[in-house]
C-alpha cells in the first residue's frame, strides 16, 4: 500500500475576511473529493486571511496512477478557479 500526499499553497487574492477565505476552502475541498479519489483539508494558515494550504491524501499499490491523479487535481484547481492561483505544491509518497 502507498500512501500519497500533496500539499498545495494558495494565494487568495482580494480576500479579506475569513469567512470569505473559508467559502473557498470549503468549496475546494468539498468538490475534490467529489471529482477525484482523495481527501482534501485545509491543513495549515487557518486563520491567515490571504493564505491557504491545503492537503490532499489518496492510497493505492501504483505510485504512477496515484502521482497522476495529485497532479490531475492540482490542474483542476488552477482551471477551476483562475482567480486563486497556486503558490506551490509538493507531492510525496509514504
């Protein structure tokens, strides 16, 4: 079994409240599931108005189709919404 993580850094421009920063969280992370085999959570900068990082996790026995599928989602949000534009993200396998 392979355990495959990534940790995506968003910018969040033209937020300036947490409520406004968590309808997009929660947004992201109820829709990646929905789209893709993975669990997303905001897992870092909680309360960082223009910040968000988020984590997304999926297992499996080939880490090729599971490398694939973070980098599928990570091109999802940038497609998705143009308007947060990805700082970073890392992806690992444990």
């Amino acid at each position: 079994m392979i355990v495959a993580t990534c940790v995506v850094k968003l910018h969040l421009n033209g937020v300036y409240s947490l409520k406004e920063k968590r309808q997009i969280v929660k947004s992201l992370c109820t829709r990646l599931p929905q789209k893709f085999n993975l669990a997303a959570a905001e897992i870092e900068h909680q309360d960082v108005w223009q910040t968000a990082v988020l984590g997304l996790v999926t297992i499996g026995t080939d880490s090729g189709y599971l490398h694939g599928l973070l980098e599928k989602a990570v091109a999802w949000i940038e497609q998705a919404r143009p308007d947060i534009p990805i700082e970073d993200y890392s992806i690992e396998f444990r």
